[in-house]
C-alpha cells in the first residue's frame, strides 16, 4: 500500500532474485542422423545448459562434443578433456576408467555406448552439460557435464568430465555438434538454455 492507503504493484521483471532458466531451443528426432547441431548459444547469458538423450545405432560407439562457430565445427587439437567413469557390473565390484586426452579435436562424453539392440533401446545414454563462456571472448571456453548409459560389457556407467578449450579464448561460439566415433544417432531428445543471472 502506498502512503495515501492506495494499493500498489510491482510488475515481476522489475523484482530482484528469482532466477532459473530460459528455454533457447532444441530438436527431437527418431530418425537416423549423423550428427546433430545445437546452434541456440545467446551473449545474454554466460552459462548455458543442455540436457539430452541419445541412442546409437552402432554397438561400442562413443559420443564427441565439437565447438561450432558461423555454422563450421570446430575441430582445432586443443580441447582438453577429463572424462570419468563408474561402471557397475553384475557383480558388486566397481571400476575407474579415463576417457579423457590432451589436445584432442572434440571432447568425449560417453564412452563404448550399448546399441538400440541390447539396453540402448530401453535406456540410452542420458547426460547433462553445463557451458561457460561460450559467446565471451574474456575466458576460454569450458564445459562440465555428467552422463550415464549401459556399456558393451553390459556395464552401468555414471560418468562426469570437463573440458577445457585451449585457443586463448579469442573464439566465440554460438553452439555445439554432438556426434558418435562410429554409425549414427537413431533417437534424441535435447534441450538448450541460457541461465539467467538474478
């Protein structure tokens, strides 16, 4: 209520804190692609998200992650990646696995998949990425993420990474191409958001 006992408003854009994630695209497919480009980044965020599902056609396939920038990917040998994994098996011992490499031409984030014959068909891969950076030429550009899917030796994998993009940050990229070492993707689901900043 204001002084002379007359109610006031204020519009919700012009209230502080808050929040959250604003939808900038994404693409559903189950036909069969050989990759798939996410060209949603905006310079009004400086992290972005994506969240997806996958499924290969091909058995022991892994899934790359290239830059992409004015509609070209970006294939230079400076992505510096960390990738690991838990895998469960039957039984009830566990193992580490590094799927990472320095001065790579992409960044790994799912390692030896199960094609859409075995597991894939009921639960293929899952992962969620967090991008900083991307339109910015400040930084260089990185990436964390977390993934999990069955393997080929009928293993369940919980992975998580960063990758690191070594080009001096005079780069700006407005996306991403996801794409498998070997076949193609037969079903995906992924969504692309920047992340407010209040």
């Amino acid at each position: 209520a204001s002084d002379s006992g007359n109610l006031k408003y204020v519009e919700k854009q012009y209230l502080g804190g808050g929040g959250g994630l604003v939808y900038l695209g994404g693409t559903t497919f189950t036909s069969t692609v050989s990759d798939v480009d996410l060209d949603f980044f905006s310079s009004d965020y400086t992290i972005h998200k994506i969240y997806g599902l996958l499924r290969t056609d091909t058995s022991g396939a892994d899934y790359h992650l290239q830059w992409r920038n004015g509609g070209s990917d970006d294939a230079s040998n400076v992505y510096i990646t960390s990738h690991n994994a838990n895998l469960q098996g039957v039984s009830s011992n566990s193992m580490e696995t590094d799927f990472g490499g320095w001065n790579l031409t992409y960044m790994p984030f799912v390692g030896g998949t199960i094609n859409s014959s075995g597991g894939g068909a009921v639960t293929p891969p899952k992962f969620e990425m967090t991008v900083y950076n991307a339109m910015d030429t400040s930084y260089n550009k990185s990436i964390s993420f977390r993934s999990h899917y069955y393997r080929t030796n009928n293993t369940w994998a919980n992975g998580s990474g960063t990758m690191y993009f070594n080009d001096g940050g005079t780069n700006t990229f407005e996306g991403v191409r996801l794409f498998p070492s070997s076949g193609n993707f037969n079903k995906g689901e992924i969504r692309v958001y920047g992340v407010v900043n209040s």
